[in-house]
C-alpha cells in the first residue's frame, strides 16, 4: 500500500502566534518510533493553514456583534477574527520553517484576494473549505494558478462537486476529493464512511480522501482501510487552549498514536490471498500440533490409530499423513506422549 497523504490542519489553532504554529509544525514532523518493532515510521506530510480575507467574510452586522465566547480573543466578532489573522509575510515565515521540516505545506484560502501570498511563495497545494465549495469564483481564481487543488466536501452533495468540477476542470486536473462532514465534532452516526467508497468508484480519476472531524483516532485509521488516500486532520499544541478548534483537535500524543496507527496499517495491507507468512514458520514450529504416541512404545511394535494422537510441537508428521504411520513398524523405543517422526518408522 503506497503511503496516506497525512495533513495536519493547524488552521488557526495558532492562535495568532507564529512562534505558536511552528511548535505545532515541530510536531507534526515528528518521525514516530514503535518500540517493540523497533520500527522508525514517518510523520505527517504535510501542515495546513487558514488564510481570510475579512472584507469577504460576514456580512457588517455578523462582524460587529458582540461575540463574549470564553474562546473570544475581542469584543466583536470581527475583533476576534483579525486577531487571528496573520499577514502574508507570517504565512511565508511558517512555510519556510515546515518546508525546514520537510513538510510540504497546504493553504486554503478563503478569498481571491488572498492570493496574493503567491508574491511570497506557491503552496503546494491550495485547498477549498467546504463553506467554499460553491463559491464558483473563488475556485475559478484558485483553479487558474495551476497550483494542485483540494476540495471538501463538507456541505455538498454530487450535484454541487460536480458543478465545483466542471470550474476547475477548465484548467487542470489535478484534484483531490476528500470526504468531509461540517459537524464539529461529527457524530459517529453522520461520519458515512462508504461515501469514500462511492467516490473512489465515481470519480477514480481524482486523488480521494478524508477531512476528519470526529473525536479520537479511529475514523481516520479505518478510512485509510476503505482506501483513502489523504488524511486531513485538525492538530494542536494543547486540547486545553483557548480557542474554538482546540478541543477538537489532537494533541501531540494523540497526533503520535494517528499517525502510528495509519502508518502502521499502510503496513499491515498486504496482498489479496492466504498464504503461511515467513514469520509465522516459529509460531508454526511450536504451536502446531503433530502425531505423537499415547503408550510406552517398544521397536518393533506395529502402531495402530489408537497408538497415536496429535501434541506440539508441530515439526512432526500432521494428522492429514497418518496413513504414513499407522501399520508401520517402529525402529526403536519410543516413551509415551513423544513425537513419531519418519526416522523412527
């Protein structure tokens, strides 16, 4: 199985700090060690952040309401999200330390007017918000640089990814679909898996993956089975931070244990058939059981099938041969409960 896409969304889970998302970047990258295989397995591939353009969000009303949250970081709405906004100049300084890291990093933006980070440099891929994914223009304007897309598909259905299509097919092909809910958090109920299933099916040209909003690691790991090819993942420093996305997102450990698990599953595939691992052959040797004497047995004595039942170890002959050994004649003294093997007969 080739490896999983593994992006982490810091969003903005930076809370306005650039020194905040480079801790989670340094995370991120984190190689994983698996002790008792002693195994050494990457990281995630790839971080994520948010870029708005605040004259294209909410209406004025929306932006100057009151907005007294506990996760507030102003008194009005609008306060609270140019907090959190970082320039263009920031966006580029986190991209060199991921780039650093070697992370390829993902910007989705919200805004035509936002990319003018392209001044700076050219992400590696641009991503689609889900809120986004019928916002034809902005795909336009994204779809014309030519850079790879990814779109969510949160809050759509087939006929609005394939209108999103259609836009972005006037100019490149190249495109990920992921599978998304615009639930925070997703209820176990609503999470759908099969829908990657149904994309991989109907729309095979296409890289397909999940945008994962559920609580806990196992959603994403039993997506990778069903054969999604890019994991997108909310991570933070610390699930205890201020801010909306914090406790919805993972921490360092459970980041650790994602990304174990998907990377120990790419592993763990294998090939379509059944066969007798490598592996297994000690297993096999100890465990198995094969034809062994129930009675004290002299040379010389005829064995018959009340002579003989099956113990371990299985390095002996296997019940399915009995017929090698009942009639035959012993060559020597064999003690009760012992193995028969083909030199004794």
């Amino acid at each position: 199985m080739k490896p999983t896409y593994l992006i982490g969304e810091i969003g903005q889970n930076h809370n306005g700090s650039v020194d905040l998302a480079k801790l989670i970047v340094d995370g991120a990258a984190r190689e994983i060690e698996e002790e008792l295989f002693g195994l050494h397995l990457k990281g995630m591939d790839a971080v994520k952040l948010t870029k708005r353009d605040l004259q294209y969000e909410l209406s004025d009303s929306q932006m100057n309401r009151p907005y007294n949250s506990p996760n507030s970081f102003g008194k009005t709405y609008g306060e609270h999200r140019a907090f959190l906004e970082l320039s263009d100049e920031q966006h580029y300084d986190i991209y060199q330390y991921a780039k650093s890291k070697g992370l390829d990093f993902v910007e989705t933006l919200c805004a035509p007017s936002c990319l003018s980070m392209l001044k700076l440099f050219s992400p590696d891929r641009l991503k689609v918000a889900s809120r986004d994914l019928t916002n034809l223009p902005l795909l336009e304007a994204l779809a014309e640089t030519q850079i790879p897309m990814i779109v969510s598909t949160g809050m759509a259905g087939k006929k609005e990814l394939d209108e999103a299509i259609e836009v972005i097919g006037k100019h490149h092909q190249n495109l990920a679909i992921l599978h998304c809910v615009s639930e925070y958090p997703t209820h176990p109920e609503h999470v759908n898996l099969a829908t990657i299933t149904y994309l991989k099916k109907h729309y095979s040209q296409f890289t397909i993956g999940y945008s994962d909003h559920t609580i806990g690691i196992s959603v994403p790991v039993a997506a990778v089975a069903m054969g999604a090819e890019i994991i997108e993942k909310h991570v933070t420093l610390d699930r205890r931070m201020k801010g909306t996305d914090q406790a919805g997102s993972l921490g360092p450990d459970g980041l650790n244990r994602m990304v174990r698990d998907i990377r120990a599953l790419e592993m763990s595939m294998g090939e379509e058939g059944i066969f007798i691992e490598p592996g297994v052959e000690t297993a096999k040797h100890k465990l198995e059981r094969s034809i062994a004497t129930t009675r004290d047995m002299k040379a010389g004595e005829a064995i018959t099938e009340k002579d003989i039942h099956l113990l371990s170890p299985g390095d002996g002959i296997k019940w399915v041969d009995r017929d090698q050994v009942i009639g035959k004649t012993l060559k020597a003294d064999i003690p009760k409960n012992e193995l028969i093997y083909a030199s004794h007969i």
